[in-house]
C-alpha cells in the first residue's frame, strides 16, 4: 500500500491540513486540520459527496473550530500564513492511520487513487479524535460516505 496514489485534490488537502495546523499554532497535524482543510480545498468529487450527504462545509468548519475552543470572533479572524510562512509540521499516529484507512478505502472502492473523499473516509473510520466527533455531530456515517462516491 506504501506505493498507493494520492490524486492532486488529496494532496491538496494534506498540504492544507499543514497549513490549518500553522494558522492555529498547533505543532502537529491532527484529524481536525485535516477535517478543516477537507471544508475548504475546492474539489469537485469532495463537493458532490459533500452535496450527497447534505453535508454544510461551513457549519462542519465552525463546529470543529468551536470543538477547538475558539470563539466565533476567533474563527472569524483572518489567519492566512504566506506559503513561505507555513512550517513542514508532522502528523500524529492518528493521522497515519487515516491515510491507511483512506488507501484502504480507495483500493475497496476502486477510486484509482486515494482521493479527497476517501480521506473523509479514512476520518470516519478512524472513529477517534475531533474530526470523528464534528462528523458524529453533524449525522455524517461511513456509509454515508460511501454510498454518496460510489453514486452517479
């Protein structure tokens, strides 16, 4: 599995969870930076699941910023880092079982490649942690997901 494709809108996302984790000074990429990061990357297969499932990227957004303890002044303030500015920050273990779940996932599904979706994927899986929490609140399941990516 180490050789799996990550398609450019995954990459994306992990690049973005790096860079949710720096614009909140955390040390570490968690399952909420990568929850966070998946709410704003634009991608076209991660919209129709999240349209499919009836899932509101803002409100997931705000409910895992509120989970993290930040007041609605403070998530409404505006901390975009310069590219240059963005820290290589490394991943906890939770994250490394993730990206398995995720490639799991997409091998299953046959997707060609561990896609923005399937990361979704791999955080419901994971069943731990801030990400799985904000998505238990919002009613979002694993066979919700699924069945929104296999769907036409």
């Amino acid at each position: 599995m180490a050789d799996y494709n990550f398609t450019t809108g995954a990459q994306r996302v992990l690049s973005q969870a790096c860079r949710e984790a720096a614009e909140l000074q955390h040390g570490i990429i968690g399952t909420e930076h990568v929850l966070l990061a998946l709410m704003q990357v634009k991608d076209a297969d991660l919209a129709a699941t999240f349209a499919r499932v009836q899932m509101d990227p803002s409100q997931m957004r705000s409910t895992t910023l509120t989970m993290l303890g930040l007041s609605p002044e403070q998530q409404a303030a505006n901390r975009t880092l310069a590219v240059e500015d963005v820290p290589e920050l490394p991943f906890t273990h939770r994250i490394n079982s993730v990206i398995e779940c995720a490639m799991v996932e997409a091998r299953d599904l046959n997707t060609g490649g561990v896609t923005s979706p399937c990361l979704l994927l791999g955080l419901l899986r994971e069943r731990n942690g801030v990400a799985a929490e904000a998505l238990a609140r919002h009613g979002i399941t694993v066979e919700m997901v699924r069945h929104a990516i296999q769907s036409p």
